[in-house]
C-alpha cells in the first residue's frame, strides 16, 4: 500500500501569519521596490500587488521584468521576524505526529525564514522534508514547475499527495497534477478544484481526513 504523503503550506497553513508577520513583511517588500525601482510608495504597493495577482509571488515579477537577486530581496525582506510574531499552538505537533506517512512543507518563503518558524512553533521535527523557494529554483507556487521539482525531491506521484494550503491559484496547479486538495479558509464556499475545506489545521482532528492512508471524502460525504 502506498503511504500517503502530506504537504503543508507554512503561512497562513501552519500558522496564522496575517496577524503580525505579512503586515510588516508587506511593507517591507513595498519599501525594498521603492528603494530598488525608485518609486514612491503607492506605486511600490500596486506594483507589488499586481506581480502578486499574476505571479502568485511578487519576487517573480521582479526577477522576470527588473532583474533583481532573489537572494538580496528574500534576506532583506524576511529580516524582520521575532519569535514573538509567531502564533503557536500547542496541539499542532500531536495532530502532525499522529499523521500517517511523510509530511514535508512547501512554501514560498526562504529556507532561513521557514526552518525559524517552524522552530518556534516546535514542529520542525515532524517534517522530511522543508521545501523552500530555493528548493524550487524560484518557481514559486503556484508554478507547476515548482510543483514537478518537489515531487522529483520526494519521489512520490501527484496523486500520493495531499496539499494543505490557504492560496487558490496553489490548489488549483495541485488539483490538475492529481493531488488531493485541502483548503485553510474560513470562507464557507469552495471552489470545485478543492476536495475539501478546513476553517484551521486543528480542525483536521475532527474532519474524517485522516482515515484511510489515500481517500479524502468531498464535501457532504
């Protein structure tokens, strides 16, 4: 029988980066377009959001079509972080240890910026595998590219694989390679690429998801 393999976005995922990390890392990367493309901040802040909208990450945007390092704008951009921004939760690690089979992280941050969170929240332990933006040669999701390299480094197929994650665009690449989706929202309605929704990890305690080690039900099942 094949083992399930567990792929866990890290923020907004694994813990709640919303509430003290993206805003002042947003306002980092918006200061580091000003002082590297000399805009004023409004137009720093469009910029960064649009290369968002369309590349999923605003790094993309600014290496396709201004040529900046990716590893100057991920250091400058992620030295911010205080253990104190980090909500922990206690359960997390039991529910984590309690999964069937490899668990590995797939995030869009860099290496230094996840293994610290993880760290804090005192999970890293509990993972293979921490497959960074580096990892992916800076494919970030949701590029299928990134996905592919990730399932190279596993050596696992698509459909052996469960992704956690808050982003749709991410889902979306997960669902047409053949993985099981799961999405982190509150919102009540899904889209038909996501098999299931969960308000918060913890809630995967409750959701029937860990039974069995390949089927995830769909909603109403």
């Amino acid at each position: 029988m094949t083992r399930r393999v567990w792929i866990f976005d890290l923020d907004d995922t694994l813990h709640n980066a919303s509430a003290h990390i993206f805003p002042v890392m947003n306002r980092a990367m918006t200061q580091y377009i000003q002082d590297h493309l000399q805009l004023d901040e409004p137009a720093a802040c469009a910029l960064r959001q649009h290369y968002w909208q369309v590349y999923g990450a605003t790094l993309k945007g600014l290496m396709r079509h201004h040529g900046v390092n990716p590893h100057h704008f991920l250091a400058e951009t992620h030295a911010f972080l205080t253990d104190e921004m980090v909500h922990t939760t206690k359960q997390l690690r039991q529910l984590l240890q309690q999964l069937p089979g490899r668990k590995c992280v797939f995030t869009n941050a860099p290496r230094h910026y996840a293994l610290r969170v993880l760290q804090v929240l005192g999970i890293e332990d509990c993972f293979s595998l921490v497959f960074s933006v580096e990892s992916s040669g800076f494919h970030a999701k949701p590029s299928v590219r990134g996905f592919q390299l990730l399932l190279r480094q596993l050596k696992c197929r698509a459909a052996d694989c469960t992704l956690f994650e808050d982003s749709l665009p991410a889902l979306m690449t997960a669902k047409r390679l053949g993985m099981r989706t799961v999405w982190i929202s509150r919102k009540l309605r899904k889209p038909n690429f996501v098999q299931y929704r969960l308000a918060h990890m913890l809630a995967l305690t409750h959701s029937g998801l860990k039974k069995g080690p390949l089927y995830i039900p769909a909603a109403g099942e």
